[in-house]
C-alpha cells in the first residue's frame, strides 16, 4: 500500500472516531440552513482537521440518482470525462467543460493524506481541458451527437456565448473564440482577455451583464484562511467584472473565499453566487452561503465570516472585519455548493415558485458528510423565502462509503422545461423533467 493511502486511511480513521465520540455525546450538530442559521462557535481542529471523503465508485448499469414526486432523471449524456460545468447555447447546443484539479505539491502531513484521499475519490488527477458540443437533434432528452467543440485548454470551467464569441474561463483567464452559429469545433486560436494566477481555488466562473456589454468572473482563494500571506491572495477571493468594450477589469465583490456559482435574479437584477467557506472550525462552522453581491461589497474571508465573526486564527484586522457584510442564505457546512441557475415556477413539475438551483458537490472534510444533491431555494420578492428542497439526491451510499456522482453544474435545459446537471464522478450529465 502507498504511503500516501495509508496516511489517507489513518486521518480518515481519525474522522470516524471524531463522529462516533459525537454520536455518544449526543453533539452532531444540526444544519446551519436559512437566513438566520445557528451557527456552532468555532473550534478550530488543530494540525489534523478532520478528514473523510467516499472512494469514488460511479453508477452500475440502469443506476440513477433519486428524483423529487413527479420528476424523473435520465443520462442526458454519459461516457464523458469529469464533467464540471454546463452552458446551453442559444441554438439548444449543450456545452460541458472538463477539467480537473491537478494534485500539486503536498509539502505536510496533512497535505500528503488530503492528496490521497482526493485522489481516491476522483477529485484530482490529469484534467482532459476541453470543452464537449452535445447536441439532441431530435429532442428525446439524449445528445445523440458529440463534438469536441475545443481542446488544449487550461482547467476551462466558466463558458459564456455572446453574438459571435464564445468565451472561455481557464484557470489562468479569460479567452475569447470567434464562434459561428451551429458550429461543432473552433478552430481558430483565442484571445487572452484576463490574466489569472492559478492553483488553490482553480475554477473561473463566467456570466455576462444582462445588456452583453459585461462578463462577471468568480476567482477563489488560493488558500483556506490566507496562510501563506495576504500579498499571495492578492486579485483573489473576490468576483471580477470585465468590461468587454473596453477590456478594463475590476474587483466588483471581495471577501468571498470560493465564489463558484453565479446567476442573476430577475425581479431585482442582481447578482447572486454561492461561495465555499473555509475549513478547520467544526462540521458546521462556517456554513457555505447564497448571497447577493454588491459593488464594492466586502464579505469578510479571511478575517471574518458569517458577517462580523472573527477567525482568531487569521491576525486581526478590526477595520475589515467592520466593512463585512453578512450573507443571505446559509446552506450548511462545508456541503461544497457549486452550481448555481434561476429556475422559474414551474419548470420542473412541482416547483411552482421561482427560485435558485445549487449542484451541492458534498464534503470532504466534516465527520458526517454533507451535500451530494441538488437542492432548490424558493425566491419571493427578489429574496430566499423558505427552506431548502431537495431535486436530485442518491449521489452518496447510505454508510458514506463511497460515491456513485457527485453534483456540480445545473443549468436549465434547452426545452425550458427541464433541469441538467453535472455530475463529475458519474462522468455523465444527467437530465430531470
């Protein structure tokens, strides 16, 4: 057995433990879920936080995920490698960027066994860069064709179609393609818009102005709380937003540690993303958060969370801890929410309000593990009106063993009437109607 696994299996131990002294005590904690969560006090977890992620298994043959009453899901297209993130082109083309984390260069104890137990759950490994064209010419909710529309890219993630661009969220920045209408490859070499600092948080999120005229851009941290030093932070943990016209890029939101997802909300026009907290303070300390953006608004990581929180383990900094901003909608610890759509009342059967879509990748470092499912939050008046509902779930066996999916991107299929979701592990892009 490899030195890696083993130390893999001896932190993973290290967890089950954690979660059997909790279960004795009577302290698993409940879900830090809604607009006012309760929220546990910090206990940061020392040198060896806990550790605990399934080995990624994938689906059996006719296995599927569970869908809400009246919905059902099917593979919208399988055989793909690493699925993240899904784009729907205004011809009804479905483009899937794949990508994955590269394991970099595990320099602690700790380092060495996350490696591992990522590696074992399928979380890093070689990144295929490219993007996949799908395409269901005749609307039976399956691509019967498949393209690959660009390849030789850099971890691409966020994809946006404005006129005659496509553009391209590599980890390293922004590429522009000159694209034509019902294409299945680009050919042609992009345009480099943004220059980005890889590694850490690698995923570049893309959604353009509602006028075109803009792209907003998610770029995470590069570390947990800052540990290598806020100069190495700098232009991080923070959306972007580019000015296509004039190519000039700002900072429009900080303070937000992992910021995936984004997606406007129609009846007030802003700008929503859900943002990964940070780790080392217990099962549910801080919680992952849904929340509107504001120009120039700052959200505390890493000095705070949850508004004015203070992390002792970061140095203080009282005047930022009072510009922080507390967040919207709390969706429990460490459930890695990723995906994020506006789904309008009535698209999936059902659901007859509007309201967000989040693809919950699960946790990977709690001692009961959270997320694996997508889940719907009701909207009224522009704001989260009530809790949480689960789509789309059964990505994650019973005893938390191992992992058939994991969630990532969702966006509304090309009929409207239809929900696609990302599904990394399966390797499969799954659809619900």
């Amino acid at each position: 057995m490899a030195t890696y696994d083993v130390l893999a299996r001896a932190v993973a131990l290290i967890g089950a433990g954690a979660i059997r002294w909790r279960r004795q005590q009577g302290r698993v904690q409940p879900a830090a879920v809604g607009a006012s969560p309760e929220i546990p006090a910090g206990r940061p977890q020392g040198r060896i936080p806990t550790l605990k992620m399934p080995t990624a298994q994938g689906w059996a043959p006719g296995q599927l995920p569970a869908a809400a009453t009246g919905l059902k899901v099917n593979a919208f297209a399988a055989g793909l490698k690493h699925p993240r993130w899904i784009e729907v082109l205004p011809n009804g083309d479905v483009t899937v960027a794949e990508a994955l984390q590269a394991g970099g260069n595990p320099r602690t104890l700790f380092d060495h066994a996350m490696v591992a137990t990522m590696r074992r759950a399928a979380a890093i490994g070689a990144s295929p860069n490219r993007i996949t064209l799908l395409r269901d010419a005749d609307g039976d909710g399956v691509a019967e064709q498949r393209h690959t529309l660009l390849d030789k890219l850099n971890q691409p993630f966020g994809m946006a179609l404005l006129g005659d661009t496509f553009y391209v969220g590599n980890t390293d920045g922004v590429m522009a393609f000159a694209y034509t209408a019902g294409t299945t490859t680009i050919g042609t070499p992009g345009r480099r818009l943004t220059t980005f600092k890889p590694g850490g948080h690698w995923t570049r999120s893309l959604l353009p102005s509602r006028d075109g005229r803009r792209l907003y851009i998610g770029v995470g941290s590069l570390s947990n709380i800052g540990e290598n030093g806020m100069q190495a932070e700098e232009g991080r943990a923070c959306i972007y937003e580019l000015d296509l016209v004039t190519n000039h890029c700002r900072i429009f939101a900080a303070g937000l540690r992992n910021p995936v997802g984004l997606a406007w909300e129609p009846v007030t026009n802003r700008l929503w993303t859900v943002v990964n907290e940070r780790d080392g303070l217990g099962d549910e300390t801080p919680p992952d958060y849904l929340t509107a953006v504001t120009d120039g608004g700052f959200y505390g990581w890493p000095y705070c969370y949850w508004g004015q929180t203070i992390d002792d383990r970061v140095p203080a900094n009282a005047a930022m801890v009072s510009k922080a901003l507390t967040p919207d909608y709390a969706l429990g610890g460490h459930t890695a929410s990723l995906g994020l759509c506006w789904m309008p009342a009535g698209t999936l059967a059902g659901f007859d309000v509007d309201g967000m879509v989040i693809g919950q990748h699960g946790s990977w470092n709690r001692s009961t593990l959270s997320g694996y499912k997508v889940v719907f939050v009701p909207f009224t008046n522009g704001r989260p009106a009530g809790p949480p509902r689960d789509i789309l779930w059964g990505f994650l066996a019973p005893d938390e063993s191992v992992s058939f999916g994991r969630p990532v991107g969702v966006a509304i299929g090309p009929d409207k009437k239809s929900l696609l979701v990302a599904d990394d592990v399966g390797d499969v892009v799954w659809r619900v109607a």
